[in-house]
C-alpha cells in the first residue's frame, strides 16, 4: 500500500492476497533477500536448541564472566558469603542429627536445621516435613544454600547489561532447578513416603502418566467412541457454548455476535478481540465462569473474534493484516449491525493490536469523516501491554540474535507452532510448570483435575512467520508503539491521540503482561483511566467470574483527563481493595458510559452458511 493511500480503504475493503517470498527475512523490516544456505544452517541450529541463540546465551555468560572478573569488591562480597554458609554446618549438623527425644530446645533446633526460602516466593519443594528430618534436612539446606550463593553471584555485578545479567541468572536458576533433590525420587522423602505406604504404585500410576504424556495410548475396558463422548471440555459443547451466531467470516477470523438473554439492551454493543496466540474461548469458558455470558446476562450486545488458525499458506501475513482483516474488518461490521459506537476490548496481544487499531482510527479519521468518538464509545484493555520496555521474564528471549533465532526456526514451516511457543512459557516457569508436574504425576502418581482453563491452555494455535516476527522485533524489541515510532501502512501511530475514555486491568502474578508494564498506559495517553489491579495471574485473574473463592482487586477511579500522573507503587498504597470480582466493577463502569436508555434486544441475524457459535475455526488444529 503507498504511503498516501488513505486508511480509510483498509476498514471499507480487505486486502488482496500477497504473492509469496519464499526468501524474504521479515525480521530486518524490509524485503531484503537472504542466503537460503544460512537460514537452512540456523533452522537446524534452532531444533536442536529449541529456538534458544547459542551466540546470545554466550555473549551474556562472557558479559558477566568479563566484568566479574574486574570487581574485587563482589567477588570478596562472594567469598564472604561462602564463609557465613560454612559457619552455619557445625551447629545445624548437631541439631539436624539429634534423635528426637534429645534433650534440645525445640526453638533452637529449628532455627538449625531450616535454611528458609524467601517469603516473597511461592517455592514449595521442601515444604513436605520429611525435609526437616535427617539427612533430608542437609539435602535441602545445602540445596537452598547455593540457590543463595549463585542468586548472589549472577546479580549486581557492575557493568553487566540489564538484559545479560537478567539471562544469566535465569539460566542459572534453570540449571539449579533441574539438580534440585526434590526432583530425584530416591532422596526425595515425600516420593518415598508415598512408594512405601502405596506399595510401590504410585511408581506404577506415574510410569502410566508418562505413557500417557508421550503418546502411548494403554488400552481400557471403556471403547474409543465412548472416550470421545467423555473427553473434557469440548468447544460447543463444554466450553465456548454461550448461544450466538457466527455474522462474519474471511480469511482469517469469524465474527460471533451472541444471543441477547434480556429483553432489553444497552445500546452500545461490546466488541471484543482475544489474543491470536491461543484460542478466543478463555474469555467464554464454562457457563459459570464465561465472561461473554456474564455480560449478555447483564444487557449487553457482545461481538468476539475467533481467529482462525494460520498455516504454511499464511506466512506471508503481517501485522498490518491482523489490522486490514481482523480488527477493521470486524469493527466495519459491528457498526453496519448496530448502528452505535461500541465499547471495544482487547484481552493480551488482542488489547495491543486493539490499542495500535484505535490510535491509527483516532490519528487519521479512518471511517470517512465521522471522528473517532463516534465509533468507539470507550476502550477496555485486558493484561495488555502498550509499552514493552519491561516485559517481565519473556524479555529473555527477546533481543537481535534470539529474534535471528526464531526467525530461521520458522522460516522452514512458515510459522511458530503453538507446542514451540508454549514450551517457551513453561521454561519460564519451570518450578511450577515442569519440575512440580514431573514429581507430581511421575513419582507420586498423582493427576491434577483438569478443568476448562486447563483444556484450554492446552488448544494451541500457530502465527504465521511474518506476523510473529513483525510484533517481535517492533513492540518486544524495538518498543515502537510506546515510543511513537510504529507504523500502519507506513504512517506513524500515537496513543495519546486515544482520548475516548479507558478502563485498564493488570493481574498481580502476571508473567506475560507484569501489571507495572500494563500500568505504563498512563504515560502513553492522555484521557481517563480507570485502572484495576485483580489477584492472580495473567489467565486466571482475568477470568475471574462472581462468586469465585478467594478473588479480590484494587481500585482507584480515575481522576479525570489531564490528571496529574502517579507512580504504581504510590497507586499500590492508595488504591481500595475490594474482596470479591472485578467484572461486577467493570460491568457497573461499562453502564455508566452507555446511554441511559436501553433499546430492544438485536437478535443475531441467521445467515445457514456462516452457522452457529463457536463457528468453525475454533476447531481448527
């Protein structure tokens, strides 16, 4: 598209198909050839290393060995802590093999033999109380001692990059993680107080979970159709089951507007777009915990988009696609329905292509002449970075040579598969994610009951090779969007030209999308805010229905456009806690910027080729 062709065709028309180059790097920008001999070498690189960069993980051990290799004043620091770590042996070994009707004051014992975690940590391993017994107790202290040492060891070194000093000590953390004695069954007392009061079948039960796991399918008295018919949480039928009607479909999304359940409605309808990463339906889960119904239930008109499952054939789709064909396209169509501006919301990646959308349609007037604030009555963005300059844990992976990566490793296929990326996620959690399962369901033979967010988690989905490069390297790497150097269709956006109202949810525990980085929308934009801050982590405390044990969210409502700004912290101390469910407050916020006269409820049109929700791409694998 040429830079002075306007926006306005890329909401009233949907982009051509683009010819296929099978030699281009999308990563550089530009459509620049690359030597197929080099990328054919890094795409077997990739596989092997899981899409990990060799050259970026050396450069940041050879960083941090370089300069703390001139600090005499950390490494004096390194010895000393050594030294305090040997002195606690002598009198924790006295304690630690006293029998237990010693005479010793219990308080003194304690204080020996426990080499206590952190309280900020949710670290569990040693939690089972056969790790205060002998020789358990050393197993673990000794463990927990060079966590200390190497935590230490691998932060505050002067002259080391944020960045490489962030890898180190990650990588470090992996490799302690996987020698942990939590993870070996045989010095691991909670293993072998299970073998021996099961008589070895929690062994057995665990052998049969890896089978499980890998693939081997062990044969049962119960039929393959009848295990079909008992599968968990099936979309349309368990899950993604609030009545609608697809209204829309092309080439890369479908359109569900949902069934009202009141006789009358707000007149704003609700449009939602999902992260593309994994499938629309988290925000439509079980009936108890959907969202979509919550809202329905409440009066409103929703619209959610349902991408579609990208193959080898859509490599060749970019950011400005997702733009053209999911998020303009969808938007045209709401308000061809409706006839009213929409509340729009984007929950992750769908909330930043959500923001890049809307700061393109306010800057540039897209949609004819009709001003932006006519289109869109408000702005809702869920876990949702804008700013990407403290990513949290996923910004291990991101830098020049890790991108060159991943970008080799899809160059073959066409796009990253969803197992690809969700291994990345668990590396990042691994004590949670991959240890704890391992001892859970190998050793002690035990299974998790799986629930919806589960099944769920589980449905990956793929992104095609240039889109999956182009986000990377322009809002991950680069930071465009916040620093006001991206581009739609080569036109720079701006947030602040955004000046409808905003509602903004961060999650506590959120490792995609940390609640600070979310909070950074202050700074991007000039318009009201209203920020929430609800327990959990970046799925869970999302959906985070009424009723649900244990939820609860802070608030401050926003005080207005042209506020002074507040640091996070200091927003921290002040904001209201409030026990209970932030949908409730978001759904009162949503009613107060709507009309005050609710209109008759619209019925989804019926349209037999296009059918019902959840559509057809939802099943796409």
């Amino acid at each position: 598209m040429s830079t002075n062709k306007p926006l306005q065709d890329t909401i009233t028309s949907l982009p051509a198909n683009k010819e296929h180059h099978d030699q281009i790097c999308y990563l550089t920008g530009e459509e620049a050839p690359v030597n197929p001999m080099d990328m054919a070498l890094q795409n077997h690189i990739a596989k092997l290393t899981g899409g990990i960069s060799p050259a970026s993980v050396n450069l940041a051990w050879a960083d941090w060995a370089m300069h703390l290799a001139t600090t005499p004043g950390k490494q004096m620091e390194l010895v000393g802590l050594l030294q305090k770590q040997a002195a606690e042996w002598p009198a924790f070994m006295r304690a630690a093999t006293l029998s237990p009707n010693a005479a010793t004051p219990a308080t003194s014992t304690a204080e020996a033999i426990k080499y206590s975690v952190p309280a900020s940590t949710s670290d569990t391993r040693f939690s089972h109380t056969g790790w205060t017994q002998w020789p358990f107790n050393a197993m673990s202290k000794a463990f927990l001692q060079t966590q200390d040492f190497w935590n230490t060891a691998t932060t505050g070194i002067r002259g080391v990059t944020a960045h490489h000093e962030d890898v180190v000590n990650f990588m470090a953390r992996q490799l302690l993680d996987m020698s942990s004695p939590s993870n070996i069954p045989w010095v691991n007392p909670e293993v072998l107080e299970a073998t021996q009061q099961s008589g070895g079948k929690n062994i057995l039960s665990g052998f049969t979970h890896w089978l499980e796991d890998v693939g081997v399918r062990l044969p049962t008295n119960e039929d393959k159709e009848n295990d079909e018919e008992q599968a968990p949480f099936k979309p349309g039928r368990d899950v993604a089951v609030t009545p609608g009607k697809v209204v829309f479909r092309n080439h890369l999304i479908e359109l569900i507007q949902y069934s009202p359940q009141t006789p009358k409605v707000y007149a704003e309808p609700i449009f939602i777009v999902p992260s593309w990463i994994m499938k629309y339906y988290i925000l439509d889960l079980s009936p108890h915990n959907s969202m979509v119904r919550f809202l329905v239930e409440q009066g409103h008109t929703v619209f959610m988009i349902s991408w579609r499952n990208p193959g080898r054939e859509d490599r060749d789709l970019g950011m400005d696609d997702y733009l053209d064909s999911g998020l303009f396209a969808a938007l045209k169509e709401v308000h061809s329905i409706c006839k009213k501006p929409l509340h729009a919301v984007g929950y992750c990646l769908g909330g930043t292509l959500l923001a890049i959308g809307a700061a393109a349609m306010a800057g540039q007037k897209i949609h004819g002449e009709k001003p932006f604030a006519n289109l869109v009555s408000s702005i809702t963005l869920l876990a949702a970075q804008t700013d990407f300059s403290e990513p949290g844990e996923l910004g291990l992976f991101i830098d020049e040579s890790q991108l060159a990566m991943l970008d080799a490793l899809m160059w073959k296929q066409g796009y990253l598969d969803g197992k690809q990326m969700a291994g990345s996620f668990q590396l990042l959690n691994s004590r949670d994610l991959i240890w704890s399962k391992i001892m859970r369901d190998y050793q002690l033979g035990l299974r998790n009951k799986p629930n919806d967010l589960m099944s769920w988690n589980a449905d990956t989905t793929r992104m095609p090779y240039r889109m999956h490069s182009e986000y990377l390297k322009h809002l991950f790497l680069h930071n465009d969007l916040a620093k006001g150097h991206y581009e739609v269709h080569q036109h720079a956006v701006a947030l602040k030209d955004i000046q409808i109202p905003m509602f903004v949810v961060g999650t506590v525990k959120d490792h995609v999308s940390p609640w600070r980085s979310v909070y950074k929308i202050h700074v991007l934009t000039d318009t009201s805010i209203d920020f929430v801050l609800a327990s959990g982590g970046h799925n869970a405390g999302i959906v985070s229905e009424p009723g649900h044990a244990h939820r609860s969210y802070q608030f401050m409502p926003s005080k207005g456009h042209g506020a002074s700004y507040e640091d996070p912290d200091v927003w921290l101390k002040e904001a209201k806690t409030e026990q209970g469910s932030w949908w409730t407050y978001w759904q009162q916020w949503l009613a107060r910027h709507s009309s005050a006269t609710q209109i008759k409820a619209l019925q989804p049109r019926n349209n037999a080729d296009l059918g019902a929700a959840p559509g057809q791409y939802i099943f796409e694998t």
